[in-house]
C-alpha cells in the first residue's frame, strides 16, 4: 500500500473491526491499529438491535453471529417491588416486524476477533497490534500518525485519512481539539457477569430484562459466553454513601442478586466491575481529514443495550461515504459534513434521549410518577400499536431510519 491511498483506523474494538472490514469489502486498503495485543474478553456490550443486525448480515458475519451468539425476539420489564412482570414485548409478535425480528445477543470481542481473522489474509489490511497513538499532523493531501510499539519503537504511518475508533478516552478526539459536550451521571454502575441460568428462576425472566425500582433498579441480559454454555450480566446503579470496595464486597453483590432475583443457592459470581457512566456526544464528527466513529464519538448509559449499536451504524455509514469520495469522485467535505449531521442526530434524538428515558424510567423516585410510568409500560404492551410503537423505540427501528434521511 502506498501513502496515499489508504485509512488509517485507531481502535481495533468492534467499531473500528466492522469499519475496516466495511473499507475492504468497498476495495480500500486500511491499517488498522490498537494498543492491546489482542480484544478484551470482557461481557460489556453484547445487544445487535434489528438494523445491525442487518449490516451484520450485508458484511457477511451474520452466520458467524448466529453461532456465536443468542438470538433474543423478547424483553421484559418488571418491578422490583413487587416481583412481577410489568409488560412483555415481543419483536416476533409485532404487525410489520423488522427483516431480522430479535436482538441478537453477541459479546463486542467476539465481534472484533471474527472480523480480525477474516482480515488477517488479506493483503489491503494492515493490522498493528501492541500500538498505542502519540499525535499526528494533517494537511491537504492526507494524515500522518505517529505510533509507539510496546517495546517503546515510534514510526510514522501516513494515510488519507484517520479514523479514530479509540474509545470514550479516545486519542484522536483529544489530539483533535474536539469537544466532546454532555455531562456524567451523578453514581456509578456495577456490572455482575454470573454463570446462574436467571430463567430457570420462572417463565417472568426473559434473555433481556429490566427491573424497575427507586435507586436499585437493574438489568440483567444474557450472553452465551465464553464456553458457548450462557453467561448473565447485571447492571445496577451503587449507592452514593459507599466505596467502591463496598460496593463489590461479594456479599453484597450477594446481597443485590438475591433482591432482584431470589433463589436457594448463592450465585455463581465470575467477574465485578465498577464505573462512571457519561452521555456525551463529539462536537463534529468530522475535523479535515480526521473523523470520529464509536465511542470516540459518543457515549452513553447502558441501559437499553444501544451504545455498540450506534457505533456499528457509525462505522459503516462512514464506510459508504468514504467509498463514494475514494471512487466516485464525491465532494469530501460535503459529505463528510452529512455523516456528522446523520450521526449525530442518531445519537441526540435517538440513543442519547432514548438512554437516558431508559434509566428515568427505571429509577423513578415519586411513588405517583413511578406508577403512572409502570401503567404505561403494562399498556404499551398490551395494545398492539403501542407496543410495536415501543419497541421501534427501544430497538433503535425509527431513530435509525430517521438518522438515514438526514441531508
């Protein structure tokens, strides 16, 4: 590959994997860089909603999805209080379902490694793993990075352009001068990964469910995992009087898990994790030849499992531009100006707003406001148009398409 005709893409995460492997099916040569030697094993994001799941189908790694993942056509919500299933929401049941009627349960890593094998013979992919980005320079014909390997070794690599697909720290959104503008939740999340089959607890439990509650609400998902034989994630809000240690104390964990769900036996705790949740969005998408995609480019709470999602959407809406500018001679600037225009209304109208309704919903303090909310949910899923209205929301159907339209 020469200089001059190529993509540099930072982040080898699922966003940054789709993307380069988007490129490549269009015919453009990309390098594809990370600073980890390999993906993170780590069950974090694991919800495809219906139209990625289409684009997943159109770059070809829907079969592999299938195989690795769980297919999910329902979602329950539930309250806590009293233990019992508020509203069923069934994608299958729907009047005018989506081509691909289920959320597709597959783990981000197992995402990047599918698509980093299929990269790994083919000879317009440069894949740099072990590579951490110090700064780059652009001008008018292109970007130059420079990289560190893990032995301390700097070089330069220049493209035509630079994507960064590095995370909600990103380096490249840094070095930009980007803003990157919303504000930080107030507690921290607990995530819970668990071995224990939650619905073998009743037929009120569900592949993806959300249990209401003031303070102490919690989803809980599941994932095949690692071993193929089911792995469950939890995520709760921890109280503002305690430490992070106290937090994830295993009998508090303990605790938490029997509150939501109770049973007989202690749970099969693997992992814990605790941390600070943002909901933020880049100012630009799009700074020259410097572009943003993924968690770069916007960031948000997890409940409603969308932010992987909206990554996806970015990398190959950015993938079909870029294709347009590289061989069909379109106006860069102006449609790079589109796809910070699309993408960020997907993400202030669509996943940023519809998280954050997510979460109020769940953690409703007034006892009024939180039973008119719970009867809303019971009537949405029960009336036939307000249901799949629902779900069109909460899969990312109509925000997506809405996004899509924008000139």
């Amino acid at each position: 590959m020469s200089a001059e005709d190529r993509v540099l893409v930072v982040g080898a995460g699922p966003v940054g994997a789709v993307l380069a492997l988007a490129l490549r099916q269009a015919g453009i040569p990309v390098v594809l860089i990370e600073k980890l030697a390999q993906p993170e094993h780590d069950c974090r994001a694991a919800s495809c909603h219906p139209p990625t799941i289409a684009m997943l189908e159109r770059l070809g790694l829907l079969e592999a999805g299938l195989d690795q993942g769980l297919v999910s056509p329902a979602f329950h919500y539930l309250d806590r209080i009293t233990g019992k299933l508020v509203g069923r929401f069934d994608l299958e049941a729907m009047r005018e379902p989506p081509a691909h009627a289920y959320v597709l349960q597959w783990e981000q890593w197992k995402i990047a490694e599918t698509v980093l094998a299929r990269l790994e013979n083919d000879e317009g992919a440069e894949i740099l793993m072990g590579r951490s980005l110090e700064g780059f320079t652009q001008d008018d014909g292109g970007v130059t990075i420079q990289i560190r390997c893990e032995q301390g070794e700097q070089t330069e690599l220049r493209g035509r352009y630079l994507v960064g697909c590095d995370g909600g720290r990103s380096t490249v959104r840094k070095i930009a001068g980007v803003d990157f503008e919303g504000f930080t939740w107030p507690e921290r999340f607990i995530k819970i990964d668990t071995r224990q089959d939650f619905s073998a607890l009743g037929a009120h439990i569900s592949n993806r469910n959300y249990f209401s509650a003031p303070n102490d609400w919690m989803n809980v998902f599941k994932a095949r995992g690692e071993d193929g034989e089911g792995m469950w994630r939890a995520v709760s809000p921890a109280p503002l009087d305690q430490t992070d240690e106290e937090v994830t104390a295993p009998e508090a964990v303990e605790a938490r898990l029997q509150r939501f769900c109770p049973r007989p036996e202690p749970y099969d705790v693997v992992t814990t994790a605790i941390y600070r949740v943002h909901q933020r969005v880049a100012a630009t998408f799009n700074l020259g030849r410097v572009l943003l995609a993924g968690d770069a480019a916007h960031v948000n709470n997890p409940v409603g499992g969308m932010g992987m999602n909206g990554g996806i959407h970015d990398a190959v809406n950015l993938a079909d531009k870029l294709a347009m500018i590289w061989f069909d001679g379109a106006d860069a600037d102006a449609l790079l100006d589109r796809y910070t225009r699309q993408r960020r209304k997907a993400q202030i109208d669509g996943v940023q707003a519809q998280s954050i309704a997510n979460k109020q919903l769940l953690d409703e303090q007034d006892p009024a406001a939180r039973a008119i909310k719970l009867d809303g949910i019971r009537k949405a899923a029960a009336d036939p148009v307000l249901h799949d209205a629902f779900i069109r929301r909460a899969c990312m159907i109509d925000s997506f398409a809405a996004a899509e339209a924008t000139l």
